[in-house]
C-alpha cells in the first residue's frame, strides 16, 4: 500500500509540474517557473511524508548534504536542493519539481560508495535542474487541464482519502510512470559531467547502472525502484560507457566499487601483495622482492 501510495504522489508531483509548464508556455527549463516549482514540490513532500516514514539519522544527513554540497554549485538552475531519506527497502531515489529528492534506506544499502551516492543523487538533480517531469508532461499530450486542478486542489485541501482517491485517477488520465529514454541519458550524461567536475568518479554512473541490471537479471521478481521503473536498462548502460569513452574519460571501476583492489605492504620482514585484504603473494623483504610484487601490482 506503501509504495502505491508513493507512485501516486510522485505522479501529482509530475502533473503539478506539468501544470506549472503550461503556464509558463515554455517546454524549456526557466527561472521564471522556479517558484512555482518549488511550491509544488514543498507541498508534494509534506503528502509523501505523511505516508512513508522519514529517516532522520543526523549522520546520514550531514553526509548527504556534503555530497549535495559540491553537486549543486554545477547546476544550471537554483532550485531549492535538498536531500531527504525514506524509510523503503526497495532501492529508489526520485526528485520533486523544486529540487526536493528523495533516497531510500534500500538505495543507501545498495550503493557502495560516496562516489555512486553522488551519481544517484547528481542524476536525479539534472532531472529537477532540467524539469524533466514538465518535458514528459508536454510529450504524453494526456493530461485533461480539469483533472489536473482537481488533483492539486483536492492535495492543498487536506482531503486525504479522497486526494489519494483523485491521484489514482489522475494515474490513468496522465499515464505518466517513467521518463522517456531520450532524458534519461540526458540525465546520465549530464550527470557524469557534474560529477567529473565536482571531483568525484564520473564511473559511478556506470557501476551503480551495471550493477542495478545485473540484479534485474539475476532476479525479476527483484524490485528495483529507480530502475525498475526507468526505460532500456541496457541501452542506458551501454550510452554511459559510450560517452566516458567519447569524453576520454579513464574508466576506473575498482575505485568505486571497492573491489579487486591491490596494496603491497611490508609485514614482519616479508613484503606481502593483498587484493582485497586477501593475501595473494609474499616474500622475504628486499629491494627486488618489493620491486617485483610492485610491479605485479600494477
């Protein structure tokens, strides 16, 4: 019930914004929506809050926040970013028009890095940067104007069950459950961008995508929030590594993902190579011992 109830909010918060395009009569991203869409979103938070249990762990949070700190100065719009985390197992993350994103405990156990975080947390911006959702909006031409009032009206009134009752209709009227393809490689790419400039691992775009469809295969039954619900897993996979490539961009999954990587150290007069903190070779300590497990190293 949980989770119907966060697609349908998600889906008032793509019809709102939707709205908010329409008004302003224009389908590209402009500063002259950013109130409206900041309003929007701050009103969808509070009916996403009131159904799915927020985590407040200050730790967490300062973390995030750091990490949203040095994403945010590369976006083109100054959107109110914040980053806030849902108590869900189901590895997902989503923005709100206005900058408001939303990451779950699942996503947080999933990711094995700051790195891959920030790839999350950076693509999900640059769909709130970009107003992804008024795009989607404009491009399904379902969406009856009436409707869309009704829905906002009915969330700003309070009317509970009857608001969620008015959303799952708008379900039907919008057909709005994912993003075309087309922007979500934007969001991809523009993420990897960010993420190079903001100084960390632009791969972490990729690995968190390799190994979100690895899981898809490996298990269909697996819910995948984010992805699950985001089109052609594979051909988003193959545009990142595409456009690292196209960018000279040195793919270094190791890194990122924590694996497979190699340190030489000296231990009790033997110089040891570990992969993984698992010992691999040793010798008795001296210059071409400690050359050679060097050397193997690389």
């Amino acid at each position: 019930m949980t989770k119907i109830i966060l697609s349908l909010i998600i889906t008032l918060a793509l019809l709102a914004s939707a709205g908010a395009a329409y008004a302003a009569a224009s389908p590209e991203p402009s500063d002259k929506t950013i109130k409206r869409e900041i309003k929007i979103g701050r009103k969808s938070a509070a009916e996403i809050e009131k159904h799915v249990p927020r985590v407040l762990n200050p730790s967490v949070e300062a973390k995030l926040s750091m990490i949203a700190a040095r994403l945010i100065p590369h976006m083109q719009r100054e959107l109110e970013y914040e980053v806030r985390i849902l108590e869900m197992e189901q590895p997902n993350a989503f923005s709100l028009p206005g900058g408001m994103t939303y990451i779950t405990t699942g996503m947080l156990d999933f990711l094995r890095s700051e790195d891959e975080i920030a790839a999350v947390l950076c693509h999900e911006f640059v769909h709130a940067d970009r107003a992804h959702g008024i795009v989607q909006a404009r491009r399904n031409n379902r969406l009856n104007l009436l409707t869309l009032a009704g829905l906002i009206a009915a969330t700003q009134a309070g009317e509970g069950g009857a608001g969620i009752a008015a959303m799952a209709g708008g379900i039907q009227t919008a057909m709005m459950n994912t993003y075309s393809i087309d922007l979500e490689k934007e969001a991809d790419a523009m993420g990897i961008d960010i993420l190079y400039r903001a100084g960390y691992n632009p791969a972490a775009m990729l690995t968190m995508m390799e190994r979100m469809n690895v899981e898809r295969l490996k298990r269909a039954q697996y819910e995948l929030g984010i992805f699950q619900t985001h089109p052609e897993a594979d051909e988003r996979v193959d545009a990142a590594l595409k456009y690292l490539r196209e960018k000279g961009i040195d793919i270094q999954r190791k890194d990122v993902v924590k694996k497979l990587r190699v340190k030489v150290d000296e231990e009790g007069g033997r110089v040891v190579l570990r992969v993984d903190e698992t010992e691999f070779l040793s010798a008795p300590d001296g210059g071409e011992a400690r050359a050679l497990l060097d050397k193997t190293a690389k």
